[in-house]
C-alpha cells in the first residue's frame, strides 16, 4: 500500500500577508527512487522569511515558485529508500526538500537541492535548520565577511532574537565587538541578554529606538545587521559612525506591502559618514558552509553559542506558522515538524 | 580709500529653494594683512549642489554656515597682500574663501581653507574650480576608489554634464569602461556624447529612463555614479549586475525637499545582486589631489578630456545662480565671476 506524501502547492501570488486561498493542500503517492534517486522522508522543515520573495513573480536571486508547484523550503530529515550509494538509507540530510512529507530527489538534482548529509553529533535537527543551517550560515558570513567587524567596535542586529538574528550577536560578542540586538518586547529582549549574552537588547515596541540607540550605543553604531528594513534601519542610520558597514540581510516588515517599499529616507548618512550598505545572499559562500558549521558546533560544545528554536508540529499548519513570522510571533528560529523519525 | 569688500551672508535658514530673503549682502572694509597673514582677491567662485546641504543646521561632514556669516564657498583668486612669506603677493592660490570679494587668510587658518597654490600651466582659472577643483577630484577618486571599475564594466553617471558627472565619464572612458551618462535636455546629451566622449547619454527628461537604461546599457550597470537620488537612482538599482558599487555623491533631486528625502524603494536590489551603495566625501582624499590633477591635466594636454563650465558674472548675481544648480538651467560646473585680474 503505498503512503500518501502531503503537499502544501503555491495556488496564487499572495496580495499582502499570504492568504489560505494562496495555498493548495494536495496529497500525491509517494514515489520509489529509481536508479540514482532517493527518497528523503521529511521529519522538519525551516519556516523563513525569504519564502515570502519566493512566492512572488520576478527577478530576483532564484526564480520564483510557480503556481501549481510544491512551496520551496529547506529542510532536515531521512534518507528512507536510496538507488543512489552516495546516500544510503538512514542517512540524516538536508535540502531544499519543500513543504512536503517526502522528496524524491533525482542523481542530477543534487547540486540543485544542496542535499548534504548532516551529523547529528555536532547538532539536533533543529538546530541543523538553524544556527548550523541557512539562518546560521547567513549570520556568520554576512556578519564576518560583509559586515567585517572588528574587535571593540559595536554591531548592531534587528531581529535579534530570530534565527539570523542569534547567530549575527553571538558571533559578535565571541569577536570581541560590543552586540547590541533589537527586538519586539520585553521577553525575547531578556532572552538575547541573559541567554544569547548580547550586551544589551532595545525593545523597538516600547520607547524611543533613537534615545534607546544613544543610550546603548555611545559609540555609535559600526556595523548595523539589518533583518527588518523599514522605520527601524531608517533610525539605525542616524546613528552609524564614520566609515560603518550595512549589511542589507532582509526586510520583514516590508515584505507584505501592498504599497512600494519604504526606502531608507536617511540614506544620505551614507555619504556624510562615508559608510556603505551592502547586500548579501548566503549561497555564495556554500563552500565554505562546513568550515563555519564545524567553528559554531564547537562553540555550541564549550557553552559560548546557544541556539533557541520555536518548533510548531504538523504539516497543516504550516500556513498559520509561516504567518507567525510576519507579525513577529516566534520566539527563536520557527521550524514546523513534519514527522518523528 | 579703502576697499569695499561685498559679501553675501547666510540671513536664515531655507526652507525649500533659497530665497532672496535668506541672503544678506553686506559691504565691509577690505583688511591689512598682519603678520602671517594673507589677503586675497577672489576671482572666480564655485557654486556647488552641496553648497544647500551647508545652509542647513544639523549634524554633517561639516559644520553648517551660522546665521550672519559669510556663505562658505571654495574660489579662486590672487594674493594681493601678504603678512606670509609661503604666499607672496601675485601667487594664484585656491581654498574656501566665501562669497565675497576679498578674503583674509590668517597664518593658523591656512589649513582650515586649503589655501593652495594653483598653476595656471595646467589649467585656467574656472578650470580650477572645475576638473582640477573639487567636483574633479570628487568625481575622480569617487570612481575609481568607491566605484572601483573595471575596463568593460558599464558606468553610469547622472548629472553627467555637470561639474562631476563630467570628470567621472571621462575618467571611466579613459578606463576603458562603456560611460553612459543620464543629463536633462537634448542640448546637454548631445554634449556629452560629442564633446566629453561618453558613450551614450540619456535624456531623463524625454522617454522611459528604465527602456533608455536597457538599451543603452545592454549588459546592465556595474557602477552607478549618483549625483542626483530619487526617482533616477530607483530606476538605476532596477538594472544593477551582481555585485554592482554605487557610489552615493549626492542628491541634487531632494536638497530643497520640504518633505522627507524620499530613500530609494529599490535598495532591496542590493540585496538580491549583493551590491553595495558607498557614500564618500572629497575631503579624505585630500593628501592625493596633486597626483590627481597632474593626470587629468595630462589628459587635457592629450586632448582627451574637456573641461566645461558655465560662468556667470557679477558677485550680485549669487542668489540667483546657485538657484540655476537645482533647476538643472546651468550647462557644465557653474562658476560665478567676480573680477578680473
């Protein structure tokens, strides 16, 4: 008898906030891997902002999901039946598997779908989907190779407490750099000083982010991680110092405008103060992947790093969780779980 | 008999475009030279875009001009009286002597104005305030030290006619990069591709600048020189290449905004081709201007490059000719003539 293998499929270009009319919910036979195939039995999948740019239509740095097709999204989970020796049954990988229960992934898709075997030693799945995944890798390299921080100068994060977010003031902090995190309300803010050590963390929802700003950054701001775009790099940027380094990462609240994107109307703090802004996308730096993986697994090992996901359950609800990114509702890297092993 | 010395002081602060009222014009006695000090005759002044920035209160590169001082304005001039023997009477000189008709430089202040020698070898008088002035070396070292380009890449300059666009598409020219330029009007364009050489030029005014930008720049735009902000530079980051440096210089288009600046909507364009905007100020370049405007001088001799300005005559006049700046009236670096010799 064979398995159903559910399927969450892009049904329209969302106006806004995607909509559950946005969404097909499809169930297809699970397929057998033929020669060189295999069959990845999906246990999580990383819920991510990016996935919003995903599903409209485009240039961008990948091509957009088409209607019909299943929703693109990384992932972790089981080799469960292999024609391909590369990757044997009971192998742990991960992949750009989608929102779905299984993936058959065919010998020459392998580049494509970035499938690699993961090492549960040096992290939990959900961790793989985190600080030692996409989030994780997008911190490290933004923050060291596009940010080039350095030591005694203070770094800057919004979203401080989300999944790129954790990873951009921690590898701050180990740099010897002053972190400093924004985040939305008073909870995540003491999760990212007392758990994550940032040097501080200004709640953007309660009081003024600019005084907050002058208060926790007197020396001004040498490098700002922006995750969120809008009023809050706006205010960043009256703050940057001579010289400081934008890392343009994402912009969650602009992503669900029906109106144009706000552009930073204070950019021209990028001339007085010689500064530059900068984007990046993390698939440039895929080789260098396990280099990073292997440093923050070891910081994990000596109690330095700390990593902190929000797991949610069940493959239907994930378009209610994926909302819960947009208004800012997760507490650490969201992950929907599809399955136990 | 003493001199008279007219000068125009700041009166207040603009709001929008610099009106007649914002201006005083004062006469003053023309002063001795002490000891060390230096009296210049100012011939010719700069009128520059940057000249509104310095009109405002607030945090910049430089301090604003105060209520009731003489308007900051870099010139041209001789020496006609000297307290200093690194000065003597005769001596050609440039520095930032101000709106008015004579300027005392005082020993300790020689730095503060950047007095310097120019020679008349290599350029004239005008040509002083324009390619071999500040807007040459700011389109100089901003092209090739922000903007970094490569022969083959493309480059884009808007105010491409004017004092810096000029300099910049000639130098990427000489390069061996395709310079397309954006200039307003038919009769600036045809300038610019007859005269200074460029490759192309687009007249913003006439037609669809983001059809004009594909067709002109048919293997999308590797540095964009912006001299102008707004709607232009949001329709240039609709065509940047991957890793693309636009170098913010300015903002002519939003100086006299009443209104917030409006930030370029389409800076998530950074992200997507992991490009950078890099803000730069002439002034930091300071130490290398002579190696700067020995090659360009060496071009003109060549007959490689062309200088242009555009000189109005009468100190009387000052109010109304920086206003031709904002208006785009004025063809080529716009100069105002005080005297003659």
């Amino acid at each position: 008898m064979p398995l159903a293998n559910r399927q969450f499929r892009l049904a329209a270009r969302p106006v806004g906030l995607p909509a559950t009319a946005d969404w097909s919910f499809t169930s297809a036979d699970v397929p057998e891997p033929a020669e060189g195939q295999v069959l990845v039995k999906v246990l999580q999948i990383s819920l991510d902002p990016a996935m919003r740019g995903w599903m409209n239509e485009g240039r961008s740095y990948i091509p957009p999901v088409g209607i019909g097709e299943v929703m693109r999204a990384g992932g972790v989970g089981k080799v469960v039946a292999s024609g391909n020796p590369k990757h044997p049954v009971g192998d742990h990988v991960s992949g750009s598997f989608g929102v779905q229960e299984y993936c058959l992934i065919d010998g020459k898709d392998l580049a494509r779908t970035g499938v690699s075997k993961i090492d549960l030693h040096l992290g939990s799945l959900p961790q793989w989907l985190n600080v030692l995944g996409m989030p994780g890798m997008t911190g490290y390299f933004g923050l060291l190779e596009v940010g080039q921080p350095k030591a005694g100068e203070t770094v800057v994060v919004s979203g401080a407490a989300g999944a790129v977010g954790q990873t951009v003031g921690q590898v701050a902090r180990i740099r010897g750099c002053r972190a400093v995190g924004i985040a939305g309300g008073k909870a995540k803010c003491d999760f990212v000083v007392n758990e994550l050590l940032f040097d501080a963390c200004i709640d953007y929802k309660s009081g003024n982010l600019k005084d907050a700003l002058k208060e926790h950054c007197p020396k001004g701001v040498d490098v700002y991680f922006d995750n969120v775009g809008g009023e809050i790099l706006d205010t960043v940027l009256t703050r940057i110092n001579r010289h400081a380094r934008i890392v343009v990462c994402g912009a969650i609240s602009q992503y669900n405008n029906t109106t144009p994107v706000k552009g930073p109307a204070n950019y021209l703090s990028l001339l007085v103060n010689r500064a530059r802004m900068e984007g990046m996308v993390v698939f440039d730096y895929a080789e260098r992947y396990a280099q990073a993986v292997n440093e923050i697994a070891q910081w994990m090992r000596e109690g330095k790093f700390v990593s902190r996901e929000d797991v949610v359950e069940g493959i239907e609800n994930f378009p209610a969780t994926l909302n819960k990114l947009f208004s800012g509702e997760n507490f650490g890297k969201l992950v929907l779980k599809l399955a136990n092993e």
